[in-house]
C-alpha cells in the first residue's frame, strides 16, 4: 500500500517539521519521503482543504459493547467510528459479555481484523466477573495484549484486594485502574449533591463520593508502591489530592472526561438524559479546578469516556435513565474551542506510554501513525455528525471548531 497526503501541515511539536508544510509519502506502512511537491504512484492521494497531520491521536477509555452488547455498537462499526474520529488508538473498556477476565477474551479482541485503522488495545477486568472477589491473571492477559485492569464503573470495594493487586501487578509493570466512586454514598443518586439538584427534586450524589474512595486508594498506593490509574475524576477535591499525591512521588496517574470539561450541572436542567453521567456533571468551579488541573499536568489525559447506549436505556424518566454519552466523534472540535490548536493536539496524543502504547513520532522511517484535520470551519455538532450506532450523545447543539478527516496507522487508512 502506497500513499501520499499533498500539502499536509505538520503538528509535532517535538518534531523537525513542526508547522511546515510537506507532501508524506507512505510505502508499506513506513512514512518513506516528506518534502515538496511529491509525485510518487500512489493507491491512495489523499488531498483535503488545510490538510494537517499530527501523530496518532489516542483514547484511554472507550466502550463498544460488543461481545454481549452488539445492539449498542459493533466492534466493527465502534472501530470505524474511532478512525473517522482522528484516533488511531483506543484503550477499550471491558464493558461486555461475557467480562473480559481471562486470556481467550483478551486474544479476541486482539485477533480482531478490521478495515480501520484504529488499533484496539482491551483494558482486563480487574477481578473475576467484575465482583470485586477474586482477582484475574493479569501477568497472562498482560502477556496476550491487555493495557491495564479495571471494573469499569465498578469501584473497587475491598481495600485488601487492592492491595494485593498493587503487590503483584509490580512483579510485571502492570497498571491497575481504580474508579473513584464509592457508591455507598449517594446510593440514589442520580446527579451532582448541590443546588441544580436540589431545585429539580433528584437525589445527588456528593463529591465525597468520589474523595473518599481517591483518598483510600492513595493511602493504600502509599503503602504498596506500584501504578495506579484514576479514571474521569470530576472534582476540585480531587484534583487537589492527586497534585498531592504527584508531589509526594506516588506513580499515580488520572484522566478527565470531556463532558466535565465542558458542561456543568446546570446541563441537566429540562432533564435531558444525555446529561445524565457518571461521575456527574458538577460545578463551576470543579470545571474551573479540572482545566488547571489539565493545563499544570495534575490531569494526564483527556477521553472522551464513550459510552455508547441503545435508545431505551436513554428514552426514560432522567431517574430511571442509564448514565453515559458517546463522544468520539465530537472530542476535537469540542476541544478546539476550549483550548489551542497546539494544545488540543497534545491533549489527544498523551496517555499512550501510560497504556503500554507505542508513540510512532512524524519523521523518516517511523511507521506512520497519523490522525488528519483541518482547524478551519465552525459549526453545530448535529445528529448527522455521529458515526455511532447509538446516539446518546450530551454534545448535540455544541458549537465546534475544526473538522477531523480521518486517520492512518501503517497500511490501513480512513478518511
């Protein structure tokens, strides 16, 4: 496979071509030649208005739903919608069943052929079945592809297990992820503990029930030693005990969701379900703490925490609704509009080294691992811009700014 991408500007900061513009040619999945005016045969010539590439961007939390959950999104269709998206990576949740929490699940998702070129990387399940009982084998789903271990949603409970995970998981680099919610607090609740809440008669769910179980999971990492990930903290709490813990030298890691980047809990006001998230959407000024926080590197990432629900689960009372919004499609031009194209770009492409993800830079002889755009353009992100099968998606109505085109990783392309 041959490929070249006339007029390209390069984004790559740490690059030898940053913000010049060159013709990429790529042969076999080898970016072979960057200069001016190429005219090398092609299969593919890839022309766009203000075409820019920067290095693969990736995503470290990401649901699809297949296998057990084909009705919400196919590995296929989840896939195309990543590369389309600009993301040439993804770290995928073990939202499926059957659990992925032993090897052959893990070799699945890994055997996985596909025209995209969005490489899957599947997150294990921390323990057996996601109960919080048992623990799996995380040095044999390490050894066969997995990127990490977590419960997804499911908080870690027992304080023991966690240690001993932290224990093991050392032995072989392993990174375990925690979520920061002890749902023993807000049992009911269905938003953010405060005064849009109050006035909507729903019950909340307080920022201690995220503290809590950040400042547990600390004190038990203090102890251990070992890698520790805290995924979509949406709190000024908690980015304040994670700078701690930074400090303090504890190999700790976090990441925000792009929906509390961007909304508050007045979002939920006419009880829109789109709005209805986990962790929920909180305050002003937990939105304002969560950009310092992402802006100073208290925050390591940015995911677009997609979530991907069939309509029934979301076309119900608020109460009732399930939690979660795709947000794939709308990460870039949401986040051009929050921050410069500089740093919307560095923002996409962190977190892969944290996942055991290789970082294919823009030079000679690297393999080409590219996510396409152009920052021009403003418009309204609309049901038609959603590649999903679902569409539960908060972002519908959002002003963005750019346009994505798609993305290559070696042989294969999208645009």
């Amino acid at each position: 496979m041959k490929i070249l991408l006339k007029n390209a500007t390069i984004i790559d900061p740490k690059g030898a071509f940053h913000l010049q513009q060159f013709d990429l040619y790529i042969c076999n999945g080898i970016l072979e030649q960057i200069g001016i005016n190429l005219s090398f045969e092609a299969d593919k010539v890839i022309k766009k208005d203000n075409l820019h590439v920067s290095m693969g961007w990736f995503d470290s939390s990401v649901c699809f739903g297949e296998p057990g959950y084909e009705e919400r999104e196919t590995l296929e269709n989840g896939l195309k919608t990543a590369a389309l998206s600009g993301f040439t990576d993804i770290a995928l949740e073990p939202e499926t069943n059957p659990r992925v929490d032993a090897q052959s699940a893990v070799v699945q998702l890994k055997k996985y052929r596909t025209n995209s070129p969005t490489a899957l990387h599947p997150i294990g399940s921390f323990s057996k079945g996601q109960e919080g009982k048992l623990l799996t084998e995380f040095y044999d789903l390490q050894n066969n592809g997995a990127a990490a271990f977590g419960d997804f949603l499911h908080p870690i409970k027992n304080p023991e297990l966690l240690k001993t995970a932290l224990l093991y998981a050392q032995g072989f680099g392993a990174l375990l992820i925690s979520t920061p919610n002890d749902n023993r607090i807000g049992v009911t609740g269905v938003a953010h503990e405060g005064e849009v809440s109050t006035k909507l008669g729903l019950s909340g769910i307080p920022v201690i029930n995220e503290t809590l179980q950040i400042n547990r999971d600390l004190h038990v990492l203090s102890y251990t030693g070992g890698k520790l990930h805290i995924p979509c903290i949406s709190s000024a709490e908690s980015v304040a005990l994670i700078r701690e813990a930074k400090k303090n030298g504890l190999d700790i890691s976090c990441s925000v969701a792009l929906a509390n980047l961007c909304y508050t809990e007045e979002q939920i006001i006419g009880f829109d379900t789109n709005a209805k998230l986990i962790p929920p959407l909180r305050t002003n000024e937990d939105q304002t703490a969560l950009k310092e926080g992402l802006l100073d590197g208290t925050i390591d990432m940015i995911t677009s925490h997609h979530q991907p629900l069939n309509k029934e689960l979301k076309h119900v009372e608020f109460e009732h609704a399930t939690p979660g919004t795709i947000g794939l499609e709308a990460m870039f031009g949401v986040l051009m509009t929050l921050f410069p194209l500089e740093k919307t770009i560095q923002l996409l492409t962190k977190g892969k080294e944290r996942f055991g993800v290789q970082n294919h830079t823009i030079q000679l002889g690297e393999k080409a691992c590219l996510s396409l755009f152009t920052p021009d353009g403003s418009s309204n992100f609309g049901e038609e811009n959603i590649y999903s099968t679902a569409k539960n998606c908060i972002f519908i109505g959002q002003t963005t700014q750019g346009k994505v085109y798609g993305s290559i990783h070696g042989n294969k392309y999208m645009v």
